[in-house]
C-alpha cells in the first residue's frame, strides 16, 4: 500500500513541527499540494512546497512529474515571482477539482487517484 502523510494526522504535538514536516517531505516520493488564494498567503504552505521542489532541483529522488496540484478553493491563477520560480514557470500538473458536492468531483478525484498511482507505479519498476 501507500503510506500517506497528512500533517493534520501525523504531527506529534510537543516536537518541532517544523522539522518534522522537514522529515517527512524529505522522505516523500510525491507531494500532493491544495492551491488556492489562502495556499498561496501561507508562508508555510509555501515553504513546505519550496522544500519538495529543492529536492526536485537537486535531483534527489524525485522530479517535477512527482508534484501533483488541485486547485480546489477560490484561487485567481496568479503566481508571484517566487511561485513562478519553484513551479518552473507552472510546467508542474495540476487539475482543478469541482466542488464536492456535484458529479464531476468523484471523477476528478479518481482521475487524480489513478495519476498517483501510475506516477507510484512507474517508480517502483
């Protein structure tokens, strides 16, 4: 199966969060980022995204092909120069995901789902 780290979930109260974000992106083999216009004003969203492309620029272990992107909240597409830096000029993939509660939503969610998948898939062989 897919181990799945959810910082909600998994952070210890008591520790550094920080670090144990840091650890946890670190040992990431894809990073799953919700944008929006709140995403975007979050220095620590921010920051966690600028750690998972660090690795991507150095070459350790993982590509641009491992950052995935659902823009599921009001967002105005707008990217300031340091999103356009650490998003390659926004060559990553993303999809934008319908609200929850009509049809399409399942279906982008499971075509999300499956671009993991594949994306996991490839790596393991």
């Amino acid at each position: 199966g897919v181990q799945v780290w959810i910082d909600r979930e998994r952070l210890n109260s008591g520790d550094n969060e920080a670090r144990q974000i840091g650890t946890a992106l670190d040992k990431a083999t894809c990073l799953l980022a919700f944008w929006g216009n709140e995403w975007m004003g979050s220095n620590n969203c921010r920051a966690e995204w600028n750690m998972f492309a660090d690795r991507v620029n150095k070459k350790h272990g993982v590509t641009r092909s491992d950052c995935f992107v659902c823009v599921a909240d009001e967002w105005d597409f707008q990217l300031d120069p340091e999103m356009q830096l650490q998003t390659w000029g926004c060559t990553v993939q993303w999809m934008l995901m319908p609200e929850p509660s009509t049809s399409d939503f399942e279906n982008t969610a499971e075509e999300l789902g499956n671009g993991i998948k594949k994306r996991l898939g490839e790596m393991a062989s």
